[in-house]
C-alpha cells in the first residue's frame, strides 16, 4: 500500500472529540484495492484500542486463510468481535469500531432469504439491512464501515450475482448517504470523496 499517502491522508483528516462521540466513516473500493489496510490505519489513528466487527461467514479453506491474513495484520490492541448479522445488539458506546465488511455483512442476510426463496426479494432484504443499520449506528461511537464496488466488474451472466449486485449498491448508498466522511480506495492510494 502507498504509505506515504496513507500518511499524508491521515495527517489531513481533523476528528473532533465529541461528548458523546458519533461518525459513520464509509470506506469502498473494488477487491484487493487496499480498503481494509487503509480502515485498520484509520482506526488506530483515532483509538489505540479499537474494535474490529468481523462480519464474514467462513465459506472454505481459501476465505479461511483471507480472514487470517487479516488477523496477523492487526496488533494485540483490537478488541475483536465475530457477527454475521445482528450488529445492532452489539454495544460500542464511546468506542471507534471498524466494520469489515458491509459486503459479507449483505450477503449473510442475501442467503439467509435464499434458503427460504430460490429468488430472495431484494427490497425486503434492503429493508432489513436498514434497519439493522440504523439500530446499530444509533448509538454515540464512531463507526468505520468497509465495502466493496462488486458493480464495477461488469453485468454477470448469474441472475442470483446480478440480484446481490443491486442490493449491495442500494445498500452502499444508503451508507453513504448517512456518513460524514466517504472514501474510495484504488490500488493503495484512498480518496476522499465525500
């Protein structure tokens, strides 16, 4: 990742300490863009002892060995919590959080629907992503959310991917309407958009 820009970013970005504290930061890309080295240097810039909200469902032995790159990467200070769904339940009051990623986050609550309907409805799933969203940020904290631009690899030929593709952008926009701050990652150099 260019470290020299993570710096300079880093260096720019002014967070004022509220009583009670609350942002939602939103950082997207596409894969492998740098997104969540990128969010862990975020974080730590504002706590020293973080929380991590892992969101994955390990699905096989590949995803498996992603997730422990993840883990080696961050040091002993993090408080780390495993949820795949019900992140309104988890209190972080007065805490910087990072959230990674909304996309596996989506997902859980996509295929969850699918084992009840073949052709999950999106917009009931949109439905329960905002809400679940919106319970969880309520609280005073800072909120550093991870996702991914799944939309930019092109229109695919699977109507169950095109469908998830959908309603992770609705999603993605939901977010970004609702956070202070946006950034867009693009091969290890983040830009603030927003």
């Amino acid at each position: 990742m260019q470290q020299k820009a993570i710096a300079i970013l880093l260096k720019t970005i002014v967070f004022v300490t509220f009583a009670p504290m609350k942002r939602i930061i939103l950082i997207t890309g596409g894969q492998r863009s740098g997104k969540s080295e990128f969010a862990e240097h975020l974080t730590l810039s504002i706590s020293n002892n973080p929380v991590y909200i892992a969101t994955a469902h390990i699905w096989d032995d590949d995803f498996r060995h992603r997730v422990d790159l993840h883990k080696k990467r961050r040091g002993h200070q993090w408080t780390n919590i495993e949820e795949e769904k019900f992140l309104g339940n988890i209190n972080i009051y007065n805490k910087v959080a990072l959230i990674d990623c909304l996309t596996l986050w989506c997902t859980n609550f996509y295929f969850d629907k699918a084992q009840e309907n073949d052709s999950p409805n999106i917009e009931e799933v949109l439905v329960e992503l905002k809400a679940e969203f919106d319970k969880f940020t309520s609280q005073d904290a800072v909120f550093i959310f991870v996702t991914n631009e799944i939309g930019w690899g092109g229109t695919s030929e699977n109507e169950v991917q095109r469908r998830f593709t959908d309603l992770l952008g609705w999603f993605n926009q939901y977010v970004a309407s609702k956070a202070d701050d946006v950034y867009m990652t693009v091969s290890g150099i983040p830009v603030k958009i927003k």
